[in-house]
C-alpha cells in the first residue's frame, strides 16, 4: 500500500489532519525512502550539482574560524545532510587549514545516516538540534532544510482565515479548509484577503532557527542557512512535490515525492530575532554570495587541470549553481552570528 493510500484509510476513521502533521509524516516517510537524493534521484541539490558548493561553503566556514581565533572546541554541525556529500567537500578545505573540528549531523532519516556516515567518519548523529553540545562555538550549516519542514497554510474564507487539513475524499486525498482561526496568526497588511487567499507559515523553521539564534548567542558561533524563498509575508500556495524529478500534484504523491515550501526569509530573521540578540545577515542571493566567496576562480582553478569535457561540465556547473536563471537568484542564504563572532565572508557589511 502506498503512503497516501495509508493514510487516506487512517483519515477515513479519524478525521482531517491539518497539513503541517500530513506534510511532516509524508516526508519523514519519503526521506526514509534512500532514493531522494543525487544521480538518479528526485531531485539534484546544490552539493550534489558540484564540489565547488561543498567547498566554498568550507572555505566560508574555515575562514570563519580562522579570524575567530582558532577556537578548539568549536564544532561542526549540519542540519539534513542529504547524502554528506556538502560535509565531505567541506572537511577537505577544512582540512587544508589544520581544522579537523568534531562533526554533529541532524538527519531523522536511518537511510541517508547510513550514507552520511560512510561519507563522513566519525560524526556524531542527533535526531533534533537539542541534543547538540551545549558548551563550545558551534558553526552550523543548513543548505534546503527549512523548506522540508511542514508547513501550515491559512486560507481566507469570508470574515476570518481557516487552517488547511488533509481528508479523505471520495477519489483519494483532498484539502478541506476548517476551524476558524486567531486572527493574530495573520500579519494585517494581508488580513483582508480575497476569500480562498493562502498565507504560509512555517513554525517547525521559526523554531530551529530561534533555537539557533540561542545557541549562538550562548556559545558562541554562526550558522548558514541556505534555501529557496522569498521575504513575506505573502499571499500564494507555495507547497510543491517533485517526484522522479517531475512537479506533481502533493497530494497525489504524497510520501512518495519530496514535499517542500517556500522559506519565509523575513520570518525566520524575526524569529532569530525574538529569540536571542545575534546578528542577522542577508538574506543574499547564492549566486552573489558565491561569486563573492570566489566560486569563478575556484572554476578556473579545476579547469586548468581538467579535459575538454570536464571544463565543459564545470562550466556548466557554475550556471547552475549562480545563473540568475537557475539556482543563483532563487536560492538565498542567510547567516546568524553569535556574540563575539567575526564578520562571516559573502554578506554586505550592513546587518539586513
Ligand atoms: N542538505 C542536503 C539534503 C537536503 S534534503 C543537500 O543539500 O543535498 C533535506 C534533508 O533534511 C534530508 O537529509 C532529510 O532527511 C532531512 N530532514 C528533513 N526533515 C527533517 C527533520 N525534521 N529532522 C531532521 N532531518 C530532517
């Protein structure tokens, strides 16, 4: 039996679930499902389109510690690391510094831990960030976490706003809009809203990224949040599936295609915010912010040694990775940084 089909029998007895608990037992489902990522997969992450991420991300981070005065009980952590394939290339310019820091992973899923681990010995697993050291810098790095996280959509529906659930329908699965909600969830520049107007919110992202802002105002540290979003708050249904690489409708493939959402940038800079007094910088494009970490010069450095093809490909690489028109504009990246903390690399000097 499918996912949906499962479900679609348990919401039969029991009733709607709201999205955010569908979408957050859909993907830990799916994520489960060692498929997801790389060659062959559903879809092709930004450390799987080339090293040169992995490695600027490692150069931005060295660099970090380096002007931080060399901490030694800093620590690495990485929140959803795919299949380590950003850690491992991180490491190896870490490495080329004299840094060999203690590695922590968020992952849930057991599959991808089994690849994480293969790809990076030694690291220590976590299923959530309360679990990470508590004493030392952390230097942390999220890149496409956010956006897998559930979200909550409120709909408008005459007067007030309704939550989005998930039911079973007659052919399958289905959105129904009900309770009523708060009106204090809803940002009032939107309250007014033609009726069937969707506002997204993300509290699981809100959440890590406050209890980040914590840590690093404690401990001391920075962290790197890299997604595809925008900055709210705004109108729109922004929950997508891709599945064997294809847009499908979520509900038809849910559990079965990776489910993500657009990641509210001016949400998750206020949550930092409320949370703790750490610095917030960006959110820059990842085009821009590689560019201003040298990813041209990385490029040419691999060129000069490579084959015809392989210059091509690495060529390539670099549209993909900073062209306005793929990933360079709609990805964008955002840092905290702790009490105390250097500049990080790639920001304007002005805090956002
Ligand atoms: N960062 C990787 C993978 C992105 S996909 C890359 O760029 O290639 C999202 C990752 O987050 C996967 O590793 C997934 O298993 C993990 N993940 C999703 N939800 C999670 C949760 N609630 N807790 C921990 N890990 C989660």
């Amino acid at each position: 039996m499918t996912f949906a089909a499962a479900l679609a029998a348990e919401l039969r007895a029991s009733g709607p679930m709201p999205l955010a608990r569908a979408m957050q037992l859909a993907n830990a489902h799916y994520y489960a499902t060692a498929h997801a990522l790389g060659p062959g997969g559903d879809f092709v992450t930004a450390p799987e389109v080339s090293q040169m991420f992995g490695e600027l991300i490692g150069a931005w981070a060295t660099d970090l510690w380096v002007r931080a005065g060399q901490p030694a009980d800093a620590a690495l952590v990485e929140l959803g690391p795919g299949r380590g394939t950003l850690m491992a290339d991180l490491l190896r310019v870490a490495a080329l510094a004299g840094w060999h820091p203690p590695v922590h992973l968020v992952e849930t899923s057991p599959s991808l831990r089994r690849q994480q681990a293969a790809r990076v010995p030694g690291a220590t697993f976590h299923d959530r960030i309360d679990t990470l050291p508590g004493d030392g810098p952390l230097i942390v790095i999220a890149n496409e976490f956010l956006d897998a996280l559930p979200i909550t959509q409120f709909v408008a529906a005459g007067a007030g706003w309704t939550v989005r659930h998930v039911v079973a329908g007659p052919a399958g699965l289905a959105f129904q809009d009900v309770e009523p909600v708060k009106l204090a969830f809803v940002p009032e520049s939107i309250r007014d809203a033609e009726d069937g107007s969707i506002y997204e919110r993300n509290f699981a992202a809100e959440q890590v990224v406050a209890a980040l802002a914590r840590r690093l105002s404690a401990q001391g540290g920075a962290a790197l949040v890299i997604d595809y979003g925008h900055e709210g708050p705004a109108l729109g249904d922004t929950l997508q599936a891709i599945h064997k690489g294809v847009f499908a409708d979520p509900l038809a493939v849910l559990g079965d295609g990776d489910l993500t959402a657009h990641v509210d940038f001016a949400a998750c800079r206020a949550a930092a915010r409320r949370a703790a007094p750490v610095l917030v910088l960006g959110p820059v494009n990842q085009g821009a912010f590689l560019m201003a970490l040298g990813l041209r010069q990385r490029a040419d450095r691999l060129k000069a040694a490579a084959s015809l093809d392989l210059r091509a490909a690495l060529e390539s690489q670099v549209a993909r990775l900073a062209g306005a028109a793929a990933m360079g504009r709609l990805f964008k990246v955002m840092a905290l940084v702790g009490s105390g903390w250097p500049w990080p690399a790639g920001f304007p000097t002005v805090e956002g």
